[in-house]
C-alpha cells in the first residue's frame, strides 16, 4: 500500500515537502491543502511586485523555465494533487483524517499516513481604531500585493504611511518612494529601525539613507488611531503628530498560525509557534511542521525563537519530504542570517546584535571597521561596514552585521560568517579565515578579517576603543568634557575640522606623532581618528609606549561617521 500524505499549507514549505517526498518515495499519494487560489509563490518578492521591479505577480509564481505553479502544474508536472480555496478544518490524530472544507462549503475528510503543517504565519493585529478602513493593508498574501498595487498604480496615492520599521515596512517604503514617488513616512515604535537585528549605529546609516531618499522616519513613535473619510483611510495619529495618508501598510511583524496544531494538541510554544525536533517532527512522531509555524532553536543562544523566513521554510520543507519518505536528516537550528535592499545600500547580518547578546546574557562587546570591499589601489571598490559582536571571556564571535553599497561584497561577508557560527568560532579562527583574494574582488588582508583583528586588539587592551555613537555624545559636550580630537591624517583632510574647531581638533599626521609627542597636553580627554581607524589604531600604540594611557582610538574612524550623518567640520 502506498504512503498516504496530507500537507497543509501551499505557499513555500507546503510544495517544498511535497516536490521533495514525491522525488525520493514516488508511488506516494500527495494532497497539499491551501485556503488560497493563489499558491507556491515567492512572498518575499512581493515588495519588488509592488515596486515594479517584477512586473506581473504571475512571475512569482513561475519557474525558473518560466511555467506557473498552480494545480494543474503540480498535478501534471510533480504527480500529486492540490485543493485550493479549501480551508482545514481539524486534526483527528487518533483516526489519523483531516477534516477540511471547499469554498463551496463541501466538507471532505482526508485520511494520511504523515501529516506534514506549513501554515504559515498572519501579520500581528494592531489593536487601534480604524485598521478596518479601506487602503490599510497588510503584507501578508499576494492577493494583497495585487491589491496595492492596484491602488499605487492608479495615482491615487499621494502619500503613504508603513507602521513597522521592519524588513517588510522598509522594503515597502522603498519600492512606494522609488518608483512611485510617493510620499512615503515610517513610524517605529522602538528607539530604531530594524530593532533587535542591527545595532543603533547600524540602523542610524540605514535611517540617514531612507532620509535621502525622500523616506521620513519617525522612531520611538506610537500610532495611536487610523482616521479616514467615506470608508477610506485619510491620516495617521500618533502619540506626537498626525500625518496624511492615502494609504497604510501595517507591517508589525506576524504570528504563527498553530491553532490547528494546538486545537490536535501538539505541544506549542507558550508564546506561539509549533514546538518541533531536529527531524522536524512535532510531540506526534507523524506529523511534521516547519515554516513560519514553527519555533527552532537559535544555535548561538541554546533557545528557541521565531525565524519566519522563506529561505529557511524552504530548507525545512527538504528535510521533511525527505524523512517522510523514510529518511532521517536533521534541521539543528538557525543563526538568523539576513539582507536587505534600501536604494542603494544592502544591510545584512547573522548572528547576534550586540543589543541581543547583551540581552541574552553575554558579558559581550561589539565594534565597527570599515574599509574597501576591494584593494584599494584597484579602480572600482565600495566601503564595508562591519560590526563584529563577541564574548569578552572566551572571544568567540557572536555575530556580524553590516552595511554597503555593493549588496553581493557584503553578502560574501555575512554568509562566510554564517556558515561558521554554529561551530562557535573565535577571533582567532575569524582571523585566519582563508578567505578569495585577487584585487578585484578583495584585499589580501580581507575586511572581515581585519574585523576579527581589530577585536582581538581591543579584547587584549591593546587597542582602547571609542565607539562611533559615543564619540557623537563626547563631541556635543566637548567644552564640559575638555576634549581634544588628535587627526592623524595629512593636512588636506584634517584642515576643515581644525579650521572649523581649533579649540578642540588637532593635525598630528601619524607619520608624524613619535616627533611632536610634547605638542599632546596631558590635561585634555584624547580622541585619536582618521578615515577608518587603522593609522589612528598606529597612533595610539605610540602614545601608550611613550606613557600616555588614556587616549581613545575612534572605531571605524571619520569614515562610519559620516555614514552615520555625523560630521563635525558643520558643526558650530
């Protein structure tokens, strides 16, 4: 008798287990179950749909080769059968059947030998007045998608308002006031954009960036009501203004959708999300779950958490086809590895923020480098910035984020870093890391190495930091804290700083400092910097041989500083 398989869910990990289970046991009988017509398509694409990038939501639904991913696809192409716009209902376990019920309100029960959930995840509910007002969307379904980009394609939208400075609500931002030019604002209830993934230096670049490109951003702002006229949305009130709206996107994260399991009595997280083992089984060893349903442990803390990302649903969904077919491989866990397009920036990271890792418990530290993605005598390079986040007792790396215009030089880093972290390395391993080197497409002594050395300086004392953030809090009360700002570099750069503020910034180049030590007071607070942190790094060891101790060397130099829209020759 053939294996009988019920999969519930038709969006990524649904067909993924399905495809999967058919190409290693392929005299199984497959359903995949999906309460939507529209199935198996590419959600995270769907910011560049409402762009324009991608022109017609049909191709993220297609093939590589270009052949649409709907019923009869499936039927015909991969050998088992789909039911679309039939929702399910319950979970008998002991009887081992799936109740579920057409659009026509037809009910039928699905019996199966392995019950595999993708349900999926819905957008988290705001619960303000007048989110039922028409033009407030979600970001949830590409009937959605289609839905605005209906509304934004007929010009009746003059200004936009996303709720969530999140991935969803950035991208959204970006695809409304790049190619539609509209008026487009970001409210965020948190102190920064992208909380919990990027530090607040990191999220200051990207917010500086959106700012640039016509994208207000409101941080450490509540909404507080969606008004509107005749049924349609007009403005949005916050706890600190109110701001004209044709249309509002609620992007404020998603929750997953287990109350299938829950109503079956499969064990479920108390905070949400189906609890499953490393072969991707639930608390019954014949239903399967992955996906934006599930909670999987994060392999740098020990804990579970919430990844609801494609990529990994995609993964999961292999694992599951393959041990439903009889197989047995494992899922051990996610270090949450993920990029971003803002215009012309990509920011990315895995890993640990340092505001997580402090979070979590570890006597942690982070700090910034930036240098060419390339060597820097070849013509065409771009600037990275890394953060590197590591654990002060033992220096093992705990995370990477960073930002640059060259999305795939930054993704090279981000993903090297990713694919190491579950073997808990150190600066040490991070620092001899054998990384791709030719002048076009790195330096001999690569970015994310120096990253792991800078570290390494810092965690032996050799190199005594000032971060980029706190130099900007020194610099505004520079008089009360009597500070003195040591360029290292040639005149030609240091002279409008030391024009602008002679008081308080001083021309030694680096070059130079071993012979001019008597011009350093030893009753100043010292700032040593120049345009990345390297020859102001070179200074410092100077000054702590010749005896002075307390001089700071500026992490990622004037470089990240003005990245973070700091800079000081402006300043009065």
């Amino acid at each position: 008798m053939s294996l009988k398989v019920v999969v519930i869910g038709g969006v990524a990990l649904g067909p993924k287990a399905a495809c999967r289970i058919k190409r290693v046991a392929p005299d199984a009988e497959v359903t995949l179950v999906d309460a939507s017509k529209l199935i198996s398509y590419g959600g995270c694409g769907i910011p560049y749909y409402v762009s324009g990038d991608v022109s017609d939501h049909q191709q993220l639904q297609e093939t590589s080769f270009h052949m649409v991913r709907d019923e009869q696809f499936f039927q015909d192409c991969k050998d088992f059968k789909v039911m679309t716009e039939t929702r399910a209902l319950s979970i008998d376990r002991k009887a081992k059947t799936v109740l579920v019920q057409a659009k026509d309100g037809t009910q039928t029960t699905l019996p199966y030998d392995k019950l595999v959930l993708g349900m999926g995840s819905t957008p988290r509910k705001l619960p303000i007045p007048g989110r039922e007002l028409g033009n407030v969307f979600t970001v949830s379904t590409l009937g959605e998608a289609i839905r605005i980009k209906e509304q934004v394609a007929s010009g009746s939208v003059g200004s936009a308002v996303i709720v969530g400075g999140g991935f969803i609500g950035l991208e959204m931002a970006e695809s409304f006031a790049d190619m539609w030019g509209i008026d487009t604002t970001v409210i965020e209830v948190a102190d920064q954009i992208m909380p919990g993934f990027m530090s607040k230096a990191m999220a200051t670049i990207a917010e500086k960036h959106l700012a640039e490109n016509d994208v207000t951003v409101h941080t450490s702002e509540m909404v507080q009501a969606i008004e509107g006229e005749d049924g349609k949305v007009t403005r949005v009130v916050t706890n600190k203004r109110t701001i004209d709206a044709d249309l509002v996107i609620l992007a404020v994260g998603v929750v997953p959708n287990d109350s299938l399991a829950r109503e079956a009595g499969l064990s479920c997280s108390e905070r949400g999300g189906i609890i499953v083992s490393k072969t991707m089984q639930t608390s019954d060893p014949d239903v399967y779950a992955g996906g934006d349903c599930v909670v999987i442990e994060n392999i740098v803390t020990g804990k579970i958490g919430y990844y609801p990302l494609g990529s990994l649903a995609n993964s999961q969904g292999r694992i599951i086809g393959t041990n439903v077919a009889g197989g047995r491989e494992t899922f051990d866990g996610v270090v949450g590895t993920f990029i971003i397009k803002l215009f012309d920036y990509a920011f990315s990271g895995t890993g640990l923020s340092l505001p997580v890792a402090l979070r979590e418990g570890f006597d942690a530290f982070s700090t910034h480098v930036i240098m060419s993605d390339h060597s820097h005598f070849y013509p065409k390079r771009d600037m990275v910035s890394l953060e590197i986040v590591v654990e002060r007792r033992s220096g093992r790396v705990l995370g990477l984020q960073g930002a640059c215009q060259n999305g795939d030089s930054l993704k090279g880093r981000i993903d090297t870093m990713a694919a190491i972290l579950k073997f808990r390395p150190t600066l040490r391993d991070v620092s001899s890391l054998e990384m791709a080197y030719a002048p076009p497409f790195g330096s001999a002594m690569d970015v994310l190495n120096a990253a792991a050395n800078t570290a390494e300086n810092i965690l032996v004392g050799r190199n005594v930091p000032l971060q980029p953030v706190e130099f900007a809090k020194l610099w505004e009360n520079r008089v009360s804290e009597n500070l003195l700002c040591i360029d290292t570099r040639e005149w030609g750069n240091a002279e409008p700083f030391v024009s602008k503020h002679p008081e308080f910034w001083k021309n030694i180049p680096q070059g130079q400092i071993r012979n001019r030590l008597d011009e350093i007071p030893k009753d100043k607070k010292i700032v040593l910097l120049c345009n990345t942190g390297g020859r102001s790094y070179e200074s410092q060891v100077i000054l702590r041989n010749a005896g002075f101790l307390e001089p700071v060397n500026l992490q990622g130099g004037m470089g990240f500083i003005k990245q973070l829209g700091f800079d000081p020759s402006q300043e009065d």
